[in-house]
C-alpha cells in the first residue's frame, strides 16, 4: 500500500454518498474522473484520453459540508492522501485506488461558487456569557460591524475579516 499527498481535479461522476457510523463518524464518498487531455498535432485539435477513476472519501466536517455543497456532475478540486490497494475475492481481483480528503472545492476554472460559513456538525455545550471588548467571530455584531466596513470601503477593494476598512485607515 502507497500513501502519498495529492491533489486532483476532475469531475464528480456519482451521487455523493453519506453515512453516519454507529459512533456518530460521518462518511461522504463519491467517484471521481479526472480527465486527461492532450494535444493532436496531426489534426490540430485538442483530444481527450481516457480518464483515471478515483474513489474520494471524507470524513467528519468535512463530510457534512460535502453532502451540502458538492452534486454529481459538478468540477471539483481535491486535495488529500492517495492509496493504492490490491484486493481480491472468490472470483476477481483488482487494485483500488483511493484518496482520503483533506479539502475538497469547486474548481472555478468551470463555475462561480458563494461562500456560506458552516456550523459545525456537533454544536459545544454553551458556556456562560461574558464581557468581551470584540465581538465573537461569526456572531451578529460583528456580521454587522464588517457590513458597515464594507459599506464604507471604496468600490472593489477588499477588507478581510477582522482587518480595518480603507474608510478607517484614511480617517
């Protein structure tokens, strides 16, 4: 067996399949088709050859937002552990060949995407309020404090979180 780090892209080719285990680990799979493409210069085209066929497998939050976000058919870039096994049974043997997740995205190169911030799967018991100077990330003050930033910042520029505007630098 290999195990070596990678990144693909390629299409999602099956319907992404999710299960949660008995001790609540959640599993989403799917098959991907990283196609391969090569130029003809005999006939001056681009060709496709034939793909390489990947089963991908992620597991806890990552796998949850994968059943949310990603539909057969769609392109995709995935990043994680390559492995290679030979397997047999009664009647047929054969080598699969697996990557283990670590980050899986659309590949923009075919589509537009809108960031949604997840909440985690298992939410942590509350813990009692107290005073703090900043807001909580994520929380509806400071959603509201980086919408007046951006509101104020010039058309086109960028504010990442937790960074001042340009209006708050200027003045």
């Amino acid at each position: 067996m290999t195990s070596d780090t990678m990144t693909l892209t390629g299409v999602v080719a099956t319907t992404p399949r999710h299960l949660v285990t008995s001790s609540g680990l959640a599993i989403t799979s799917f098959r991907l088709a990283s196609g391969q493409r090569r130029f003809d210069r005999k006939r001056n085209v681009w060709v496709d050859a034939d793909p390489n066929w990947y089963t991908v497998s992620s597991f806890r939050q990552l796998a949850h937002n994968v059943v949310a976000s990603v539909r057969k058919g769609q392109h995709v870039v995935v990043t994680g552990r390559l492995r290679v096994r030979d397997w047999e049974n009664a009647d047929r043997n054969g080598t699969s060949v697996e990557l283990e997740a670590d980050a899986i995205g659309h590949d923009l190169t075919w589509c537009t995407t809108a960031y949604v911030r997840s909440a985690p799967a298992a939410m942590p018991a509350p813990q009692p309020a107290m005073e703090q100077e900043d807001p909580e990330p994520g929380s509806s003050e400071q959603v509201a404090s980086e919408q007046d930033a951006s509101e104020r910042a010039e058309p086109g520029s960028f504010a990442p979180r937790g960074a001042p505007s340009l209006a708050t630098l200027d003045s």
